[in-house]
C-alpha cells in the first residue's frame, strides 16, 4: 500500500525571533507539495536582501508495516542582513501549490542594536594557561524575582537565567540555595527550551532561563535567598602557531576553560499578616471562590449521603486546612476524601481542592448541615474575606430491615442503649441434656476441624515464605545487574556520540540515568523525580557530594542538549560524566 503524505499542504515561513543590526540571518519558506508555481515573496522594509530566492527539494520515503509514506517539500531560502534596531514585521509570501494559491504566515523580528563588547570592563576574569580571558560580562547568571515585598505565603517567582557571549558547554556542579523559610516548588520548564538573542547592558547575549520556583514565605521579616554556585566549562578556539598542527586541525583548536559564576544575594520583606484573623480562618493566601453539592436530600437511615467543598483559586491551594464542619450528632461520619487539582503558576498554584465528607445517619428525622465557612486572606484588597456555602436539610425515613441499631453513649457512665433483642431471655421449661459420647467435644472430628487448617496453614506458609525468597532473589539479582544494564544503554548512546545523533544521544543518556536508579533502588521510574531522588538516595546512605553529583549529570545532560557552541564536544563531556557517576553509585549503595 502507497499513500503520499501531501494531501494537506502547508506553507510556512521562518526566521530568528531576534537578531542584532548588522547580522546575518535566513528567512525561509517551506511549501509541503512539489507542484508549485507563481511564488511571490513580500516586501523586506529594514533588511538588505543578500541572496536569494535559492530554491532546495527534500523527499523522504518511510515503511511502517508495509504502508509506505512519501513526503516532498520545497524551501525557499533568502539572506537577510539587519540595517536598523527596531521591531519589524515581514508579511506573508504566496504560491500556487496544486492549483490553489496559498499565502504563508508572516514573521516578527527584532532587532537589537550592536554588540558594544568593546566599551565593557573586563572585571574578573578566568582563563585556563593557553585561554583567552573570559570575563565576567562574557558569562553570568541573574537570579530574578518578580516581588520583594510580600505577606506571609504570598507566592512570587525566583528565575535564574543564564546569559553568555561565550560557548558555553555544560555546568559541571550546581549548587542552589535550600530556601530557609520557604516552601518552595519548581516550575516545569519544557524540555526544548530555546536560546533567544537578547540585549542586556550593551552587549548581545545567547540567554535561556535555566531553572524556576515558586517560593511561599512561611514566616515575617527579613529572609535571604542566598547566592547559587555554578561551575561551568566553557569550549574556546585558539589559533594555533605550528604549521603541521595547523594543518591537520584546519589552523584552529579549542581548549577547555572553567569558570565558577555566583548569583546575588537576595532580600525579601515579608511583612506579617494583620491583625484580627477571623475564627476559621484557612491559612490561605491568595484569591479564592467556595461551592458545595450534596450527593442527596432524601435518604434512608444507614444510607450515605456524600458532601463536597470546592475550594478554587490561585494562592498557597495545598496549604489550606480543611473546613470545619459541625454534622448532627447521629450522623456518622468518616475521614474527609481530598483531592488537589492545581499547576503551578507565577502566583503559586492555580486550580481548586475538592474535600468530600462521606456521613451515614443512623436515626430517622430531619437533620441540617450547616453552613460551611471558609475565611482567607485576600491579596489584591489585602484583607481578610469570609466565604460561606449554603445550608442542607437532610430528610431521613426509617429504613427497612435492620433499621434500629445499637447506639454508643460515650458518657461518664458508659451508658449503652440496646435496641432490638441483641439480649435474650433464658429459655424456661424442660430442656432436653444430651448423653457423653454423643456431644461433638472430644471426638474425631472435632479433632480434624482443628488439625487440618492447621495444616493448610503450614503448607501455605512454606510456599509463601519460598515465594517471598524467589521475589527477593529477583530484587536482588535485579540491583546487582543494573551497573551492567546502565553500560549497555551507555553502550548505545556512544553509537549515537559516534554517529553525531544528537537529540537520540541525550535520550539514551536520561534514560541509563534514570533507569539505572530505579533498578538500584528497586523504585519504579514513575515514582522517581528531580523533586524525590535526592530523598530516595538519602535513605540508601548516599553522601550529599555524590547525590548532587548525579543531579548535576541529569541537569548537564538536559542543558548541554540545548546550549550553543560544539556538540561533539559537550556530548563527549556528558557521555564521560555519566559513566563516571554511575560507576561511584555502584560502589556506594550496597545491598
């Protein structure tokens, strides 16, 4: 079977987000059909068209199961050259691709004034015995927040972003701050992450936020956030004197520089909250709304009657207590359920908690379930609000069956009200005495019904025990080939080093990070996160240097994917990192 994949054609167009006044830039238009005619492009006002329109065919051919799928494209390629700063608009170019004319999207790009590296101090700098200097404007890392005074969990956002002028390969060791007097959750940041041009004190940067959180302030005055360490490698080409080596590495070579960055110290004021706290206040902070359902109205005793709160809102969600609720007292009722359902947000977490009370009432009448109350405080007016639901009459019939019940007055007492006939009277009259010999006690039977479960009791527990031997063999046997399992997924990835597979390299290595943990510590990888290895690892014994070593392996792994500058070379870093990491863990947990 042979399908061709251009039934519905596209017509792109690409370019930088960013560019600076005097770069060089490509601006291409890809249409997914090879029968086209007429293409057109727009107006270019503010770029120098240097060449093009060049013309390139891609075709691929792809079998799955014996359904082939082509697919061909046409791109469209100019070299653009930036003349002024500014913001700039190229509008859609158009075609006739199969007989239909289509117009492509237009582009945004900015464009940010030169490099003014020339006018910079140098300051501090770093450089290995053969580096150039890299100083401090080359390479460094801001720690941002988006508020510096703040009420008691009031949530803000902490950004540590990196911005380099230089190539920067990978961060052998991270050492972040532990947050005193925080609650802290980190914000998932996508795992292609790009790099933009932006401009920061006159100078063009690479930059890419590199790691986020939410911080909640669990108590007043002045707290620190305290400096992050980075230890970064940084790749950079020399020019090289001996004509033969010169010759053989095409005049240019690159040397390894390292350089430790510290971000600033940071203050926040955290101001208490005021005075005259409502009885039931929550311990939320934020913008809020409260519901309530009930399951039913109309019951019979024993059957349950279920009822729910919602709490909605952005603010500490997971923080709240649960509400307080005063049910009557021949309702019985049971733990509360609670579900958070909440992502994470620059003004902590955003979405709602449900609470679902589970009662049964065990007397017929009519019953209210008051008004619940729920009291926080509210950041935009900053004051305390109180929100209510409504009340619920419960209609309770008397059930059938076993509808009375005995009931349990805990009182000084002890008293206990005994309804339906649980005690019986003596039976008066003749009673009919059975001879000895002819009672159960004592014979054969009687003697089996003790002997044969206890029998079966024995079997079962040999095979259990053997069974628990076999599965902790397994376990055993499962930790001590992980070491090999980890080098062979090792293994794969330097196949793609060598076959220079990017992307499909730091897969491999994630995956014989992340795989080999899970089996050392017999965890299933679902259950394993950046949040909860390092607490995992703890209980192993593992030292803090060789816990934070192997998080910076998984950070150095997912950041090299994406950071500019040699590839070749940050995967080869990676690659022998991991290899090292892993060996250290081998030697350290034991079983």
């Amino acid at each position: 079977m042979h399908v061709w994949a251009d039934d519905k054609v596209s017509f792109t167009a690409s370019a930088p987000d960013a560019v600076a006044v005097g770069d060089q830039f490509r601006l291409s238009y890809t249409i997914t059909t090879k029968k086209v005619r007429d293409f057109q492009a727009p107006s270019m006002k503010g770029f120098d068209v240097l060449m093009g329109p060049s013309r390139s065919e891609q075709s691929s051919v792809q079998s799955i199961n014996g359904k082939t799928t082509s697919t061909s494209r046409i791109t469209f390629t100019y070299i653009l050259m930036a003349n002024a700063e500014g913001e700039y608009t190229i509008p859609g170019a158009s075609i006739t691709a199969d007989g239909n004319q289509m117009i492509s999207n237009s582009v945004n790009i900015k464009v940010l004034p030169r490099d003014n590296a020339a006018s910079q101090g140098g300051g501090n700098v770093s450089a290995d015995g053969r580096g150039k200097a890299i100083a401090n404007n080359d390479l460094f890392i801001t720690a941002t927040v988006n508020k510096t005074n703040v009420y008691e969990q009031e949530a803000f956002l902490l950004t540590y972003k990196i911005y380099t002028a230089v190539d920067l390969r990978m961060f052998e060791n991270v050492k972040l701050p532990d947050f005193k007097g925080f609650h802290s959750q980190e914000v998932e940041l996508p795992n292609n992450r790009r790099w933009g041009l932006e401009h920061y004190k006159g100078r063009n940067y690479q930059t890419t936020i590199y790691r986020q959180f939410v911080l909640f302030p669990q108590q007043s005055g002045k707290l620190t956030i305290e400096p992050a360490r980075f230890d970064a490698s940084i790749a950079q080409m020399l020019e090289v004197d001996d004509p033969f080596e010169a010759f053989f590495n095409g005049g240019n070579n690159y040397v390894e520089i390292k350089k430790t960055l510290m971000t600033p110290r940071l203050e926040i004021n955290v101001k208490p909250l005021p005075t005259g706290k409502p009885a039931n206040f929550s311990g939320g902070v934020g913008e809020f709304e409260l519901s309530s359902s009930v399951s039913t109205t109309q019951v019979k005793t024993n059957d349950a009657v279920t009822l729910k709160i919602v709490i909605s809102g952005t603010g500490n969600l997971k923080l709240l207590s649960d509400p307080i609720i005063e049910f009557p007292a021949d309702f019985e009722v049971y733990d509360p359920k609670v579900d958070n359902k909440s992502r994470l947000t620059n003004e902590g977490l955003s979405g709602s908690k449900v609470i679902e009370y589970l009662v049964i009432p065990r007397t017929a009448g009519i019953y209210k379930i008051p008004s619940v109350k729920f009291s926080y405080f509210d950041i935009k007016s900053r004051s305390y609000k109180t929100l209510s639901t409504e009340e619920y009459t419960i209609n309770v019939d008397k059930g059938e069956g076993n509808a009375q019940q005995v009931i349990s007055n805990f009182t000084n007492k002890e008293d206990l009200k005994v309804l339906n006939e649980d005690i019986r009277f003596i039976k008066q009259g003749n009673v009919k005495l059975t001879k000895k010999g002819e009672f159960f006690y004592g014979t054969t039977n009687y003697w089996m019904f003790y002997i044969i479960p206890a029998f079966i009791f024995i079997v079962f527990f040999v095979i259990y025990r053997k069974r628990i031997a076999a599965n902790s063999n397994i376990a055993h046997m499962r930790t001590k080939k992980a070491n090999k399992v980890a080098v062979k997924r090792l293994k794969l990835a330097g196949k793609l080093l060598s076959e220079n597979k990017k992307n499909e390299f730091y897969d491999e290595v994630l995956k014989a990070l992340w795989g080999y943990i899970s089996d050392k510590l017999n965890i299933p990888l679902s259950r394993l996160s950046k949040d909860n290895v390092e607490e995992e690892l703890q209980n192993y014994g593992v030292k803090e240097e060789l816990i934070q070593e192997f998080i910076a392996a998984l950070n150095n792994c997912e950041f090299a994917r994406f950071a500019p500058g040699n590839d070749n070379q940050a995967m080869d870093k990676v690659y022998t990192a991991s290899l090292e990491v892993i060996s250290k863990m081998e030697n350290s947990i034991k079983h």
